[in-house]
C-alpha cells in the first residue's frame, strides 16, 4: 500500500513518474543500456538534459536574461557560492534570519563575505516574517538573501521586502508552488528535493549579468559562470536527478503549472489549518496566522504524550512523517508538490478521530 | 539487447543492480515509498547509508584513522576542497600533472592555495608518467597531489613517488581497481560514476587528523569536518548513489574485492592490448607500454577515417563508446568495473575482424 508522505523532504514524487522510471532503468529509449550508464555527452542523455532545463523554463516562466543551473550539493552549498560570486570583498549583503534557514544562509554566507542580518526572527521564536517597518536594509547592499519558506518554523514569506536592493532568494521548500517576480532578483535557488527531485542537486537561477562576472576569483565548481557556460556539463552532472525532474515537470506544467500548484497547495493547506482552527484548542497553530505556511503546518498537540500518540497512531494508519523537526518538537505535515489531496483527507480524517478519541 | 559499453564515463552498472533497483523503486523494504522518497533522518534511510559506508570500509580495508565521506560535485569539487582544506595560506603543496585531470587540480586547485607543478608531463604528450629522478619534491610541501589514472591519456601511475610528503590521490578513473596503500595518504578521493554508482557525488576518505583542523576557515559543505562529523548526513545526501553504490559493492565483495577486480581488470585490458600489439601495427598504442591504463586503453588506427568507420561500425555492432576523448581524437575502450569480460571478447573479436577486412 502507498503511504501518505507528509515527510519534510525528500518527499514523494508523482507515482506515475516513480513507474516509468522503474520500467526505464535497464534500457533507457533503447539504447541497451540504463540512463545511469549513458555518457553525459551522449545524445540520449543530452535530449534529457537540455530537455529539463526547457521545460523549467516553460513552467517556471524564466527570462532569456537568467540562467538555469544544475549544481550539486543542495542550498547548503549555495550559503556558499552566492557570496563567493555576488559579494567582493568590498561590498556587503543583508540576510532576513526568518528561522534555521535563514541563519544558515548568514552563519555559513559569513565565511565567504561580509552579511548583516537585516532582522531576525528569535525573539518571537521564528514564528513570524518581518513586519515592513521593522526592517534595516542598507541601499548599499549588494543584495538581500531571503528564504520564502521556513521548514520547521512552518511560516512563508507571503510580502517581499519593499526595496531597490535586489533580492536572492532559498525557495528549497516552496520552489514552483508560487510565482517568481523575476525583475526583483538577481538569484533564486533551492534543492530540489521537496517539490521537484530526488535528492543531488540544487537548481539556480541566475541574472546571466550576474553569472558572467563573478565577484571573487574560484575554483571552477564554485563558479555560475562554470555551469552557465557548459549548460551544467562541465563536469558529469547528477544525471538521475535530472532526468526525474524533467518528467516531474512535464507533470506539474499538465496540471497547469505553477499557478495551478500554487492553488493546490493553499488548498491542501487550508484543509489541515481548518482542522486545527475548529478543534477547540485540541490542536494549536504556533505561528502567526498570517504567514502561515502552505508547505510545512506545524500545530501541536496538549501535551507531548498526546502528540508522541499521534505521530504513532498515524503511523499505523498509514500517515508518515508528522512529527515536528527535533529543534522544535510538535507535529508538521508537510504537503509538497506531489502530495495529492486524497492523503490530506486522509490525514484530516484521522486528525478529526483522533481528536475525538482523546 | 544489452549494449557493450565501454565508454568513459558514467559507465555500465551490473545489471542485477539495476534489475533490483528497479524493482525496488517504487516501494523500498515494505515502506510503501520509493527510497527516493524516503526522509534522510529515517530509520530505513540511515542502514542503507551507515550500510554502504561499513562495506565500502570492509571493501577498501580503509584504516579506523580515516574518515568515508559522500560530497556531491565529483572530482571537480574536491579540486576546490583539497587547499581549503589542506593548504594554510602560508603552505605550499606539489601537483604531478600527467595528464587533463592533474592539469585540472592545479589550475582549479591554484585558486584556494599555493600549488606548483612537480612534473608535467606535457613535453610528451601526456603519454607516460614521471621517473623518480624526474620529480622535484620539495619536504616542506604539505601534500603531493597525484592522478593514479588518466581517463583521457590512457595511462597509470604504477610507480609512486618516494617521498616523506603525505599523498592525495584522484582515484575517479580506476577506484577500488587497485589497493591503497593507506599510510601513504592524507586523502584520496574520486566520483564514483566509474567504477562505483551512478554520477553525483565523490567518495573522500580523509585522514581523520587531518579533517579535523582545517587549513582555511570556510562555510560548511566546502568543510570536510562537517562531513565527518554528521557521517554525511548534515545536509540531504545523495541518497540514490549511496544506496546503488551500496548494491555494487556488495557484488564487488562477493567476487574478491579489490584483488579480483584489480585481476580482472588486467586481463580485460592485456586482451585488448594483445590485439593492438598482434596487429602489425593496424592498430597503435600512443603511450609508455610500462604505464599502459587497465581502465582507458586508448589506441590509433592508420587514418582518422578508419578511425570514424572503426567506431560507427563497432556500435553498429553494439559495441558503444569507443570514440577517443574530442581532445586527442583516435579510440578509446573504457573497461570500467562492471563491463565484464564477454564484453571484452566482444571487442577483440571485432578489433580482429575490422582488422581483417581494412
């Protein structure tokens, strides 16, 4: 039986999309061999490759003055290059610390530029995005680093910081369930692996401008103009990864493509914050009810007996993945991409029994 | 039909992985998902992980005193992260370029700290490697960076350098294909899409002292104590590669391990070199005989025509990816772990009868 993934991430990936890749993987397009065996350079792979980054572009309507990379090693290696590519030595950049992202995107960004946050969440627990008045950005900053959705703190950024300041934003966990104002970013990344992939990459976005004039010198892989230049081939790319978001995608631009996601989502969500709101207290939104999260409900419980019950009686029941990250404890129903609305019924079903059983 | 695939990389996977692999795909061990669907933190998840790190320890009899890591970006990475890592500012460390990788390590390396070429082997072509009186080593080096296998050259390093200066080796082109002699080494490092799983991610194994004081201060996934200190799991590993490579090795085991394949290796190799030399010169090995590749075995034919008709007739005959490198051009038969010897039969069978018919 299928189980009903509400984990963090990795997450579940279309069923239709896990057969075809199972039926494809000793023979890809009959070529005698699997896609894993092709060589990058061959013409197989490269129909797949550049294949992806088209449809990517279609669904996420990405302007021809903005490069689509594929890199590896998550966001985590994006703390990482944004500074070593966008930030000289001279220059600085502002962060909002909107939760355990945020202040990775500062913590581990400072080794490599000088960051300042521009607001941070902790005195209300990360339970909040910033206010418009409460935040300090400096018109000198080379750009803002926000994340548009925090995993454990379950909120979203739903209003952009009003500047002149361009933005760079980590959308790892609501990468394609809402629009992007491409005017307004010089770089938008995330990991693929909640909305779009198995895990082994990141995608970017990047203002071609931006990519080709790289603020510190770098080794090749650290570069955007590395990848930009070859089409991500300049070294063997995380062919797998690829090749499953290309039919992900084909899927997601089917079903109306981003704003379409965008509406199943609020519409997942909402469902789950309905079952909180009317339960009397049983469960308990943490977070301000404005920027409440459409990937990521976090809600508790009374006690954490009763929550530790729940995410076991869930587990019977075929409902996986709803305890809250270990930080912050709690429950968190994740509801990416390829969530389907049947395990959120499924999930709000038994919040409902559950609730009148206890 | 299964293709004879000898191409360089990504290369052919056993097939009863990938059977298994398949079948596994769209539920893993019961749990109603796709292990690419499965939380990384989850117990399912972790003893394929802790799982594939134990019997690649078993398998490369890796020492206590050396940590195993799984960081995505390949060999091209670890260009970067070696002088990170290794190199204090105020170090010097040597890098024998023998061929388009070593030549990578250094100029990609030179970015992060300072290297200086110990031989270059550019005066011939990148055909054979250093002799020991050709090499100056400087004992005050931090390290001595040496490519044990050149993918596009064709050769080997059999002779290692005598010095007091601690190794570091790319093994990407023929890992596991041959012991390590661990004491020698501070790190070795490799991608796996040759010999080991599919494309995305190097194996590193790090001297644990060494791991553990960073020459250069540096954001986290560019650290190999971030790494070692979360067994690879402070970010969302590559998960997929980890668990395929988890299967190969296990198959590697039950054949011998290291010793076998590195005698399978040269029986596959001294076959395809016994035609070359048995064809009265039809065929022409460019490099050193005393550092011919068991992994690459790059060869001429009289006329670049041949050449072309050589290697569309051969994949007409489902033999594939015996077109040399774009940068050397003539022929190359890449004969990585899982190409088996039927495949080499094949080859020489065909080698011999091209022969006949030109």
């Amino acid at each position: 039986m299928r189980a009903h993934n509400f984990g963090a991430g990795p997450c579940a990936l279309p069923l239709d999309v896990l057969e075809e890749v199972a039926a494809e993987l000793t023979d890809f397009n009959g070529t005698g061999m699997s896609l894993l065996e092709l060589s990058h350079r061959s013409k197989d792979y490269e129909a797949v490759h550049m294949g992806t980054i088209e449809t990517l572009r279609r669904v996420a309507a990405v302007p021809d003055g903005f490069d689509i990379l594929f890199i590896q090693g998550g966001a985590t290696m994006q703390f990482a290059m944004v500074p070593i590519n966008l930030l000289a030595p001279s220059e600085r950049a502002g962060v909002i610390v909107s939760g355990s992202w945020g202040k990775k995107a500062l913590s581990d960004g400072s080794k490599h530029g000088h960051l300042v946050a521009a607001w941070d969440g902790v005195a209300t627990g990360y339970t909040t995005m910033p206010a418009a008045d409460e935040l300090g950005i400096d018109a000198d900053w080379r750009y803002l680093h926000v994340t548009t959705n925090e995993t454990i703190g379950g909120i979203r950024m739903v209003d952009f910081p009003e500047t002149d300041v361009p933005l760079v934003a980590d959308m790892s966990s609501d990468y394609l369930a809402r629009p992007i104002e491409w005017d307004r970013y010089d770089l938008v990344y995330g990991g693929v692996q909640k909305n779009l992939a198995p895990a082994g990459m990141a995608v970017v976005f990047v203002r071609k401008s931006v990519a080709a004039s790289p603020a510190n010198d770098a080794a090749n892989y650290l570069r955007y103009d590395f990848h930009a230049n070859s089409s991500s081939l300049g070294n063997t790319p995380p062919m797998f990864p690829i090749y499953v978001m290309g039919k992900v995608l084909e899927r997601l631009e089917e079903r109306g493509g981003v704003a379409a996601l965008e509406e199943r989502s609020a519409a997942k969500a909402g469902a789950v914050y309905e079952v909180i709101d009317d339960s009397d207290g049983f469960y308990r939104s943490p977070v301000d009810p404005a920027v409440r999260s459409q990937m990521n409900v976090v809600f508790r419980l009374p006690t954490e007996e009763l929550e530790a019950n729940f995410v076991a009686t869930a587990a019977e029941n075929n409902l996986i993945g709803l305890k809250g990250h270990r930080s912050v404890g709690g429950c968190r129903a994740s509801l990416y991409a390829a969530l389907e609305m049947d395990s959120v019924e499924a999930l709000v079903s038994f919040m409902e029994e559950f609730r009148a059983g206890h």
